[in-house]
C-alpha cells in the first residue's frame, strides 16, 4: 500500500466522522427544518455520479470511500425527509399562537 492511499483513507475516515454530529443532531432534534433538502440531495447526486465513475475505474479503494459518502448522504437526505415539518402545521402553530 503507497502512502498516499493511507492518507487518503485516513481523510475519509477523518471526513466522515465529522459527519456524525449531523447525524446525531437530527436523531436528537427529530426536526430537520434547519437542514437544506436541495442541498443534501445534490450532494447525494453528486456521490453517486462520482462512485459511478470510480466504479467504470474499477478502484475499490475510491469506490469504497464513495459507497460510504453514498451511504451517508443518503441517510441524511432519509432523515431530512422523515423529519421535515409540513408548513402548513408550522403556520397553524404559530397563528394558535397568536391567538393565544
């Protein structure tokens, strides 16, 4: 193994964890309203076209390490969606608010 490919699975590793508190907040918060859907979900997208590419390469390293951003982005984007608030039931709570 090059020393390259350990550094480079050491960022993976590195970058990866740092996503874990994303994770958590939404677990935690079970609201996901402070989170950009467009954002994750082209994020996702762009995983995906970059593990398609990877793969036509056929470099298992890199395709791992884009299988786990695959991975987490797309737990993310799940969670995001499971998460998010209609607006409409925002709205009714803040005019029973009001009211209030």
């Amino acid at each position: 193994m090059h020393i390259i490919e350990i550094i480079y699975i050491v960022g993976a590793i590195i970058a990866l964890s740092a996503g874990v508190p994303q994770v958590r907040q939404l677990l935690v918060a079970k609201a996901s309203d402070e989170f950009s859907l467009s954002t994750w979900c082209l994020w996702l997208t762009t995983q995906c076209v970059t593990l398609t590419y990877v793969t036509t390469l056929q470099n298992v390293l890199m395709m791992l390490v884009n299988l786990a951003w695959v991975a987490f982005y797309a737990a993310m984007v799940g969670l995001i969606i499971y998460y998010r608030r209609p607006v409409a039931v925002a709205e009714v709570a803040i005019v029973e608010d009001e009211l209030a």
